[in-house]
C-alpha cells in the first residue's frame, strides 16, 4: 500500500497545482478551480498518508473520491470543449479539465490494480 499512498499524495498535490493553474489563468471567473482543486487535492493528500498508514478503509475513501471526479472531470471537460467548439475562449480550462480527467483515470487504475493484487480488508498495523 505504500506506493498507492505515494501515488494518492503525488495525485493530490497535481489536483491542487492544477487548481491553482486554473485560477490564474482567470482570476475573475475561476474561483471554483481553485477551491475544488485545493479541496479535492488536499482530500487526496490525506488519503494517501493513511494509506501510508497502513488503514485498508483509506482505499475505500480513496475509490469512492476518484470515482467522484471521474464523473466531475467527464462533464467538466466535456462541456470544456463543447464551449470551445462553439468559439469560446476555453481551450486552456479545457485542456487543463481534460489533463486532470486522464490522471484521475491513471489513479483508477491504480486502485483497481491493488485491488487485484491485495486483499482490501487488511487491518491497521499495531
């Protein structure tokens, strides 16, 4: 489980990047990047040290937020491009949707990899 901790804080501290990418791209109109981004980002963080841990209930935590994501990150970057496809100026926010849907995909795979290779009902080291 250590190097799915790893992975959940190198994924968190992406979201939070990312959160922050979004906002200055468009201080006036991307305060929720910014706030998603910090608050699903740190989420992820704090998943991946009980991972560390050892606490087998974090990758339950983890799944059910990843696979929250994966249907915010789906909209979002559909509706991303569908504007930008329209002539709005959302090629940026887009991409960037599109960049953070892929690496929560990635960390879907990765659970469901430790999923078939560990037991999900290891109890807490003493």
């Amino acid at each position: 489980m250590k190097f799915l901790g790893r992975w959940f804080i190198g994924f968190g501290a992406f979201l939070i990047i990312c959160g922050a990418a979004g906002y200055l791209s468009n201080p006036s109109a991307a305060k929720t990047a910014l706030i998603s981004g910090g608050t699903f980002g740190s989420l992820s963080c704090f998943w991946g040290c009980m991972m560390l841990r050892g606490y087998g209930w974090s990758r339950w935590a983890g799944l059910a937020t990843t696979l929250l994501l994966l249907g915010a990150f789906s909209w979002r970057a559909w509706a991303g491009w569908k504007a930008f496809a329209m002539g709005e100026p959302k090629l940026f926010a887009a991409s960037l949707i599109t960049l953070m849907l892929v690496a929560t995909l990635a960390t879907l795979v990765e659970l469901v990899s430790d999923l078939r290779s560990r037991s999900w009902a290891t109890p807490p080291p003493r």
